[in-house]
C-alpha cells in the first residue's frame, strides 16, 4: 500500500479505507488486551475503547500520515493505551477534587512507587531513544509483534530485534536503584 495522507480534521471517514472487517476484529482483541491489563473501574467496553481512539485520530490537529494497515493498527493501539491513561487521571483527579491537565504522553498504571519509577524511566527512555520507546510501547503495551512492529515502524524484523534487545537492557540499566 502506498503511503497515504489524511486530513483527518476534514476527512473522518477516510480511515475507514484501510479499516475492513479483520482489522477491525484485530483492534477490539487489542482492546480487550489494554482493558485486561489496566485496573479494575473502567466504563469502556472494547468497541467503545476502538471507536474513541478513531475519534481522537479524526480530531486530531496535525494530519496523519498512514503507510498501511500495520500502521492504522499501531496508531490506534498507542492511542487507545492513551485513552485509558486519560481516563485513569481524570478519575483520580476527580476523587481528590483536583484539577490535572490531561497528559497523553503518560503510561497507564496505578501511582505506587515501582509504576512511578517504570514511568519515568519509560519516559527517560522515549526521550533519548524514541523509536526504542515506541517499540517498547507496542511490543508491551499493544501486544504487536516483531513483524508488525516492522511494518508499522518501516523498519526490517531485524532491526525491530535488535532495538527491543536494546531497550530491554537500557531499561534495566535505567530501573537499577
């Protein structure tokens, strides 16, 4: 597939081009995926949790850029992870009667100190080395593998191998106390 632009401030309907039926089933297994490994007190659904993320892509202020399928998926899994970030910060503002700007970079995770300290090594780590970040984000949280984290990243298998190995050991080295 040859890589496509879409304005989709204008155009929400042209993500559907590369969504069909098995894409589609893909996306809610994902779901399900991020909706299992989140805490408990979600109101979300796994539909629910797709269509939101199409919402945000579609109403987002910078065009996306799609190279296919396998980006459409990455896309929307980090989007959909981002959601439920979204939402758990909200509520937890909400409990204490505080007011938080919304971060969408953030991870997903109880406040406890060791998701404290795997947050902002994460963070670290996106900072110096994005595209390490962001295959960490896709291999764990999206639950891509090596292949469609390739395709997604325009990148060879190989290549995707050697920097999950890479981000693996700089986590490490980023978490030791």
């Amino acid at each position: 597939m040859t890589p496509t632009t879409l304005d989709c401030r204008s155009d929400a309907n042209g993500i559907g081009l590369l969504l069909d039926q098995p894409t589609y089933e893909v996306l809610l297994r994902r779901a399900v995926a991020i909706l299992r490994r989140e805490s408990c007190g979600y109101l979300f659904d796994p539909p629910d949790l797709v269509h939101d993320a199409f919402l945000r892509i579609a109403r987002s202020a910078v065009p996306v850029r799609l190279r296919g399928t396998a980006h459409l998926m990455a896309l929307v899994t980090i989007v959909m992870r981002r959601v439920m970030v979204d939402h758990s910060r909200s509520t937890k503002s909400a409990k204490h009667g505080i007011s938080v700007p919304l971060d969408t970079e953030g991870l997903a995770a109880p406040e406890t100190a060791d998701t404290i300290v795997v947050r902002d090594a994460l963070a670290r780590l996106a900072d110096c080395e994005h595209r390490l970040f962001r295959i960490v984000e896709m291999r764990f949280f999206g639950g891509f593998d090596i292949d469609e984290i390739a395709s997604a990243l325009d990148v060879s298998s190989r290549t995707v191998k050697r920097d999950w190995s890479a981000a693996r050991e700089r986590l490490q080295g980023l978490l030791r106390p």
